[in-house]
C-alpha cells in the first residue's frame, strides 16, 4: 500500500472517530443544560477545555454562551477540529484513497457531507432543539462503521484506519475524564448532591458508558468512573480498550506475530498498555489523576509521529534532485 | 411530453429530419417520450443532478477563489447515433490514429516527412508541444498515442468533420460512463429494445491496453495524477478504481538507477506503465520545467530507457497543434497512401500570407483560435462578437501569425434538449474514445457535449456547456 495512502487511511478513522465523538459530547451536554438548575450555567467551557481548542476559541468569543460554543465545535470551517472541517477532510480524503473504500462508503461519506453542510446553511445552533441534527450525524457515522465492517477487505488499510480510530479514541476518553474530574472536583463536598450526579452520569453518557457503568459498579463514585474509564477491559471507550486494539492493529500492519516489536511505535504502545494493565485506580488518584492522563497523551502523541515516521513517510525526492545536481 | 413546436430550420438536427419528421432511429426514443408527463420527465431531469452529486461527479473550476465545486449538467435527452454513421466514425478516427502514430514517430525519428515538404520542417520545431529531449525515441510497442478524444461536428448538412485531435491527456470518458448508469436509471426499458451498445468495459479495455505497454506477465499499471485539486481529479480517480490500480501523484514515486517506484508502507514497489494524466512539462522537473512540483524528478530518463512506460507517450502535443492540424489530411496520404475518410474543417494558417490576408479580410465569417491553447479559451467567434473585438483580434493577429488559425464557422448539429419546461433544440459536438494498443479500438459511445444557452456555440464545460449520453446502436 503506498505510505501517503495509509497516511490518509489512518487520518479517516481519526477524523471520523473525532465526528462521532463530537457530534455524542454536544448531544449530552445539550440534554444536561435542559436538567440543570436555573441558577446555574451551562458547561459548555469544559467541553471546549476537552477538545483542545480553548485558546482559539477565545479569540474569536468572549464567553461560553451555547449557541457560540455549538457553532464553534460543529460549524466552524476555521476550527479544523471541527464537526465540518473533519467531514470536509475525511471526504477529501475518502476521494484520494476510493481504491481503498468503496462506492457504498464513499457515497455515504459525501452524502453526510451535504448533510452537514445543510445543516450549517439552516443554522442549526440557533434551533430551540438542535439534537436531531447531532444524533444524525452520528448515526450517519455509525452506519459507515456499519458499511466497512462487511464490505472492506482486513487488508493493510483497514488495520490502519482502525489504528487511528482507536488511537483518537483513547486522546479523546482521556481528555475528556480530564477536563470533567478537574472540573467536579471542588465539589467532592457535595458528593451525591443531585447536580454532581447529573454531571457525573453525563460524563458517562457522552462515551455512552452510562448503563454499562450502572451495571458493573452500581453506584456513581468517582474512583468507580475513573477506573472504568481508564482501565475497564470490556468497555469499548476505555483508554485501556482502545488502546489494546490499537496494538493489534499496529501488530498486524508490522507483521509481527509473535509478541514483543519490530519498531518503535510498537515498543512504546506495547510499553504503556502494559503500565494500564497493571495499574491500580486509588494509586492513580493518589499521585494525581491529571498527571497520570498528561502521561499517556504525551505518550500518545510519540506513538503517533513514530507510526508516521515508520509508515507514511516519504523520501522527498525533491530534495535528492537537488544534491544530483551539486 | 410533447416535442413540437420544434424548429430546425437552417441547421441540421439530430432527431428530426423536419419541424415534424423524426429520423427513424429515434422513433422509439420519441414514443417513450411522449408517454411521459412534461411533470414525469422534469422529475427525470431533476434526479440526473442529484445523482451526480451523490456520486461525487464534480469538478473543481479554474480561477474560482470559493473553491466551489461544480457538476456538467447532464441533459437526459441522448444523442442517438446510427449503426450506418458509427461504421464511417469508427474507420475514419483509426485511420487518423494510425497515421497520427507514424507521424509522430517520423518526426522524433528523422523527419522523412519533413524533409519531404509534405509538412514544413519549421511549422514542427518551432511549435511549443515539440518536445526535443523526444527525438530517437521509440517508445514501447511503437506507440505514441494511447488514448485519444477526438472532437468532432456535424455541420449543416450532417457530415461529419474532426475539428481538433486531443492527443495529450483527453477528459471525459468517466461522464461518458456515469452519464450512462444515470440514463439507465432514467429509461432502463428503452436502451436494450433500442439496441444501445454498451460502454461499461471501457476500463478493463483500458487496462488491457495499458498491461500490453509492458512485456512483463504481471506489469505494476498506476494512474499518475496533478492531485485532488485538478479539475478533472473525479475522473483521474476514477478509472483508477474501475480498473484496480493504484492512484498516485508525482511524490509517490521515486526513479533509482532509472527504474520508477512508489513508496509503499513496505517499501519501494516496481511500476511498468503510468497512465499520466499530468502534462509533458509539468512530469519531469529535471527535463522540462524545473518549477514543477507535480512531478517527479528523473522519469523521463526512465521513459528513454524503456523502463517505464509511459501513456501517452511525452510529446504527442505536437501533432494535436492547432497548425499541425491543417496537415493531417497530407500525413493521412502520405503514410497511408488513402483519403481521409472524415474531413477537416477547412483551416486557414494565418503564418501564411495568402491565408493572413483572407482571414483579416473576412474575420466577422470566421472562428479564430490561438494555436496553443484549450478548453475555449483564446477564440473569436466572428458572427458572435462585435466590430472591437474583430479590431483586437486583427491587430493580435498581425503582430503574431503563426500564433493563429481560422475556420469558417460551422452551424453544429442540435440536439433535443430540456430547457426550463420545454424541448427546444441545442447545439453539439462529439467526443469518441479511442484506445491504441495492439490495434486501434474506437468505443461505441462518446461524450456529446451541448452548449446548453440557445444558439450558443461554445461547449466547454468551463463556459456554459453540458453533456448528454451518446447512444451508438448496432443498427
């Protein structure tokens, strides 16, 4: 498969994982506001903290009013984290790579484009009730997982799209345990009041964890909802999950079969989903639950830029031209 | 719906003989029309244009800072073609073909029929689609040209004439294909009971074509593309997926000890044959031009060594030269030693005195046209325009002939078209393929492209034109 191919293939599940996850996180903090007390606001600066984008979302907002905070999360083409510009690049990319797709995707792809352009054309931040909007565009995205999961061959390409998704998963569950634990914290005082558990059962409900959590540990304590969502090993948005899959992935496009690494990014992801495995959640909140996530991020972004170096990196041969010429 | 009042005054219509009359091949096609409700069949146009959106059939235009993209309207009305008319088509253009090949293989080779005087050796060298590093080639197979679009028209008393040869990297042949699953939705009864010949295996004999460059078993095929950002991008796209090939651009490839590789996450993989839908000069910065970022460094070398093929062969461009043109029917003779089977157009070269002379006496009859350039650009339609522009052309003229050729203004063909909420007729012209491998295939089917404003001439997609699907029937 050509290294610029896979580049893509590995951006198109980030890209679509991204579009899913924000399309679910502006759905359940859309339900939250409507459950929340009058006298108190709407969070949707946690949300923005999440995505990573705080600072240039302040130079174009001076508050956290919602239908800014929508716009800027769903329809801003300058935000490229954004729900369209994510859309506008998967579907760039889904045209260069449609060898590796085929016209059932691409179709579905372009035709959530156009749905999400309609939905930029009719100002759906301004609705009393965006939801449907959101729940569709996560539908569409889960109806393409639908369409590769029986259509696409396990060749090369679809290891490295899986590899992406799940590496983008991992960034956003941790990010957004992150922001919401800092954000709860000063109010452990209160715990069991009716607004914490509103706010804890929303961060549950945004990796849609919410009825599995219930079921395993029965009752909302925080260091229940911090090991569920780090170390859980069935739970599909764990950071432990996603990350183990992501392994196999890496394994596969590597080839290696018998355990152990042949390159770097292997090593390093073998290394830090075996500190998951055998790590302990109150030892975790012990030494700080923000520094132990800064960690597995820093981490994240190494294996990244080592799966890039390993795979997708091409010779410039630019470059070569020039030193044939001295 | 009905089509009268129809009018075809003056010109000649591919549907109807008269105002009244229906020629016989359409007969059917026009019965099934006139079942339909005028709401049924507008409902029918309105889903072309969804259809190709859904399909992503768009190109991005040239100079449109928004970036928008666009889709050719595809009129559901198609152009019906006859057994007996497809037969000349079909053994005149592998005619032309043919001789087109020897002569660029001449001109490369020692130029016999340049020192001949059957073309002026200067005519040749001078024009800008003459690529020197070229000569001594032989290219795999002896092949030159590939794949060819050529454009033709139907003048007034339907005969057909070529009016240009695009022998470089033709567009179009995808609308050729989807325009036609499109109407298989729209009429899927009518097209076998008509006996429509089908275009659907264009892409295995592409790839046929393209396999028999090499002499390797299993040749490595690839479609070597400028990028998303070409306007025909949609297209480069997909042929590649029709045929089960790799799309690459320039930085995917990589020349070592002049063989071509493309980088793949396991390294670096042999390619055989490039379909290259990039330009000569823009291939190969350290032959042609340096600026270029598109392609890649060394390919050329690569070609000349006969490492790499190369479809079409670099240089072709010069036998499709607006001037060269004016020749073809004394190459057609001289190599073949027959009468081109279709006509020219007429053509005046104003690098001539004589034909200088009659062009600026006569420019309000004529169509002007820059001899380098495409797509409708850099052309005066005489009867069109006004007296300051025939002046501005005039003085252009004057100052660079040889940049310049004339023709008398054809009255192309027309063609039923949907206009608003009526059949009005529409003017067209007619883009068959053809592919050169081991012998000349012309494909049954083409793309018509139609000047969708009335009485407009111009049918390049860039200015206003559309497209309809081109029914060639066995009989």
């Amino acid at each position: 498969m050509l290294s610029t191919v896979a580049d893509s293939l590995y951006w198109l599940g980030r890209y679509l994982e991204r579009v899913e996850n924000y399309a679910r996180f502006i759905d359940v903090n859309f339900n939250l506001s409507l459950d929340l007390p009058p006298d108190v606001q709407e969070q949707w600066m946690p949300l923005i903290a999440t995505t990573g984008d705080i600072e240039s979302y302040h130079k174009k907002n001076n508050n956290f009013d919602r239908q800014n905070a929508m716009y800027f999360l769903a329809f801003d083409e300058e935000n490229s984290n954004s729900i369209i510009s994510c859309i506008k690049a998967s579907r760039e990319i889904a045209r260069t790579v449609r060898g590796s797709l085929n016209k059932e995707i691409w179709e579905k792809l372009n035709e959530t484009y156009y749905f999400v352009l309609k939905g930029k054309k009719q100002k759906i931040w301004t609705r009393e009730d965006p939801r449907e909007f959101f729940k569709q565009v996560k539908l569409d995205i889960q109806l393409l997982y639908g369409i590769s999961e029986d259509s696409i061959s396990r060749g090369q390409g679809w290891y490295f799209s899986k590899l992406g998704q799940y590496i983008e998963r991992a960034d956003k569950t941790s990010r957004i345990l992150d922001v919401k634990y800092h954000l709860l914290l000063p109010s452990l005082d209160d715990v069991g009041s009716p607004i914490d558990y509103l706010q804890w059962t929303a961060l549950l409900k945004s990796v849609t964890g919410f009825e599995l959590y219930c079921r395993e540990y029965g009752t909302i304590e925080i260091s229940g909802v911090v090991e569920f969502l780090t170390l859980n090993k069935q739970f599909p948005r764990s950071i432990l999950f996603s990350l183990k899959e992501a392994q196999k992935c890496l394994s596969v496009v590597s080839g290696t079969t018998d355990g152990g690494y042949s390159n770097k990014a292997e090593k390093e992801l073998g290394s830090l989903v075996s500190d998951l495995q055998y790590a302990d959640v109150s030892e975790i909140i012990k030494s700080g639950l923000h520094e132990y996530i800064d960690g597995i991020q820093i981490k994240l972004v190494q294996i990244s830029d080592e799966v890039y170096d390993h795979f997708f990196k091409i010779k410039p041969n630019f470059i070569e031209q020039k030193t044939q010429e001295q | 719906m009905k089509f009268q009042p129809y009018v075809t005054e003056h010109i000649y219509d591919e549907m109807f003989e008269s105002n009244e009359k229906c020629r016989s091949h359409y007969a059917m096609f026009k019965e099934k029309i006139e079942d339909l409700s005028t709401r049924k069949l507008m409902q029918l146009q309105h889903s072309t244009d969804k259809a190709q959106r859904a399909i992503g059939m768009t190109f991005n235009v040239y100079h449109d800072k928004k970036g928008k993209e666009k889709i050719l309207p595809l009129d559901i009305i198609p152009r019906v073609i006859n057994g007996k008319d497809w037969e000349v088509i079909e053994k005149g253009l592998a005619q032309r073909i043919e001789a087109l090949n020897l002569f660029l293989q001449d001109i490369y080779n020692g130029g016999k029929i340049l020192k001949d005087k059957i073309v002026p050796e200067e005519l040749v060298l001078s024009s800008q689609d003459y690529l020197d590093p070229c000569s001594g080639i032989t290219p795999p197979k002896g092949r030159w040209c590939h794949i060819i679009g050529t454009d033709l028209v139907r003048d007034g008393k339907g005969h057909f004439y070529v009016l240009e040869d695009n022998l470089r990297c033709p567009s179009g042949v995808s609308y050729m294909l989807e325009n036609r699953e499109i109407l298989k939705r729209a009429f899927p009864q009518l097209l076998s009971s008509m006996g429509v010949r089908p275009v659907s295996d264009y892409p295995i004999k592409l790839l046929n074509m393209l396999q028999y460059m090499s002499d390797k078993a299993k040749p490595t095929v690839v479609v070597l593309t400028p990028g998303v950002f070409n306007s025909a991008y949609f297209e480069h796209s997909y042929l590649a997926n029709e045929m089960g090939v790799t799309l690459v651009t320039g930085q995917d490839l990589i020349v070592e000890n002049d063989f071509v590789f493309m980088q793949t996450t396991k390294g670096l993989k042999q390619v055989d044959v490039i379909y290259r839908r990039i330009d000569d000069k823009f291939m190969d910065p350290m032959t042609f031009r340096k600026d270029s970022l598109l392609g890649t460094p060394g390919l050329f070398r690569a070609f000349k060594k006969g490492n790499v093929a190369l479809a079409n062969a670099p240089g072709t461009g010069v036998a499709d030269d607006k001037a060269v043109y004016a020749y073809v029917p004394r190459i057609i003779k001289y190599y073949l030693g027959e009468d081109p089977i279709i006509e020219n157009v007429p053509t005046y070269l104003c690098r001539e005195e004589k034909d200088k002379k009659y062009v600026l006496e006569n420019i309000g009859n004529l169509v002007v046209k820059e001899t380098n350039a495409a797509g409708g650009y850099g052309m005066l339609i005489g009867p069109k325009t006004t007296k300051s522009e025939h002046e501005k052309f005039k003085k252009l003229i004057s100052s660079n002939p040889s940049n310049y050729i004339a023709q008398p203004t054809l009255s192309l063909s027309t063609v039923p078209t949907i206009s608003k909420s009526k059949i009005d007729g529409r003017h067209v012209d007619l883009r068959p393929y053809v592919l050169y491998g081991e012998k000349v295939e012309v494909i049954p089917g083409a793309l018509t492209r139609v000047a969708l404003k009335k009485g407009s001439l111009v049918v390049n997609s860039s200015q206003g034109g559309g497209s309809k699907d081109t029914w060639v029937l066995y009989n």
